[in-house]
C-alpha cells in the first residue's frame, strides 16, 4: 500500500450525529491504519469547500480563511481534517477542499435539470447566488496530481474551476441545452425550509434517507458558495482542462443517453 485516496461518507444514517460519527470514526480508522504501515508515500483526504462555510460577502474564500461550516457534514469534514492535521507530523498527508462537484452520474445537478426540462427556473432564496464548481473527471486528475506530488505534503487545497458563476446563468445555459422556455419559480426560505423539513419528517419512516433534508436547504439557500483555488495552480500547476459549460452538456447528453432525463 503506497498511496491512500479516502473519501469519508456516510449515505445510510439519518441522523446527524450518526453522520459526523461516521465520517471522522472511518477517517480515523484509516489514519490509524496507516500509522502501522511504513511504505505509505501520500495519504490524500478528500475534504469538502463545505468545511469553510459560505462566503458572507461573495469574495471567494481560500485556505487562509476561518472556517465556519454551517451543517453537519461540513462539521464533521473539518473534524476530519483536524484528524488529518494531528497526524501530518507522522504521516505525508494531504487535504483536498473540491468544491460543488457535477458530471455524468451525479444525482444533485439532476434535480436542476429536470426542474428546467419542466420549464421553470428556480430560484431559492436570493437570485444573486454565486458558486464554484468543479466537473467530475478534472477533479479526479486533481486527486491524482496531488498525491503523486511531493510538494503537497502538509498542504491543504480547495480543488475548482477558476471562474465563479451565478446561479441563474448556469440555469439559463442548461434552458439552452435542453431547449426549454422557463418560468421563473421563486422559492422564498421559508417555503424551501417547510418543504425540507416535511421531507424529512416522512423520512424517518422509510427505509433510508432522503437527498433533501433541512440541512440541504440550509446549503442551498447561501447567497455564495464561492472559493480561491489559485494555491493548488501555484504549487503544482494543476489546472482543469473541461470548461463548465462543456462539462454541462456532456453532462446533459449523459442523462439523456442513459434515460434520467
């Protein structure tokens, strides 16, 4: 075993406290796994821009910036990372910060997508949100560029496409992809957050946990998930090759071929 890539995730708990437990109890499991082994050259973290929290002034937030995670999952990530950070003197570790990741197989964007094939563009909360993003394979040539660099060791990176984009705009574009007139669907917090905690409530009575809960419209409803990846092009020269709008339509053209949409 040279190299460790860990993604902590926990997909069956419902409740909050069974998810932070999870993702830092495997974290720590594997670190102390690893602390056995002396052959290991990199143990790469995959953490979350979720660990920073929003940016409360739309000024994108880089590594130096205080973390103020909002939910449960961006508590436990950075838990994580404290983790991590407490063996780096031992270990040759790594931590990654991808920000929104979408692509082919991702289930999150899809929501957006079938909300613009039924003709409407929702807009939750303020329609001035802004977010970065990262597709799917370029970070997977991130994740690899990272661990196979020595340069990275002790670092932390956020991982995402350079350029911030408005939510409405990535809305407008997809309307074009698939060629659908929109009408504007103004979600008001409280409408989003009755409709998340009804979702779930009734989850607690079914046999695993729904995607849109109250701690997903908390997230959904920032004004700006927005985030500097410039320290991972300055260390190792990693940049992503795939634009996001290229990365939508092939994103598209996936659902469509595979029947999601």
């Amino acid at each position: 075993m040279e190299y460790i890539v860990h993604i902590a995730g926990v997909t069956k708990a419902k409740k909050r406290s069974e998810y932070f437990q999870g993702n830092v109890v495997a974290t720590q499991n594997l670190l102390d796994i690893a602390l056995h082994h002396t052959n290991i050259k990199k143990f790469t973290y995959i953490s979350s821009q979720s660990v920073a929290g929003p940016s409360k002034n739309g000024i994108p937030l880089d590594e130096t910036s205080p973390c103020h995670p909002i939910t449960t999952y961006g508590k436990s990530k950075l838990e994580a990372e404290y983790r991590c950070k407490k063996a780096m003197n031992k270990l040759p570790i790594t931590i990654l910060r991808p920000s929104a990741v979408y692509g082919p197989r991702d289930t999150d964007i899809l929501e957006i997508f079938k909300w613009v094939a039924r003709g409407f563009k929702p807009i939750l909360g303020s329609g001035e949100k802004t977010v970065s993003l990262i597709y799917g394979p370029d970070l997977a040539e991130a994740i690899y560029q990272a661990t196979v660099s020595e340069k990275t060791i002790g670092e932390t990176y956020f991982v995402a496409d350079r350029t911030i984009f408005t939510f409405s705009s990535l809305i407008d574009y997809i309307a074009t992809l698939i060629s659908k007139k929109k009408i504007p669907l103004y979600l008001p917090k409280g409408l989003v957050y009755s409709m998340a905690g009804i979702t779930q409530f009734f989850s607690y009575f079914g046999p695993k946990p729904v995607a849109f809960n109250i701690e997903k419209a908390k997230d959904l409803l920032q004004k700006h998930w927005v985030c500097n990846p410039q320290k991972i092009y300055d260390h190792i020269g990693y940049h992503t090759t795939t634009s996001v709008y290229n990365g939508l339509q092939y994103t598209f053209s996936w659902y469509k071929k595979v029947g999601w949409l």
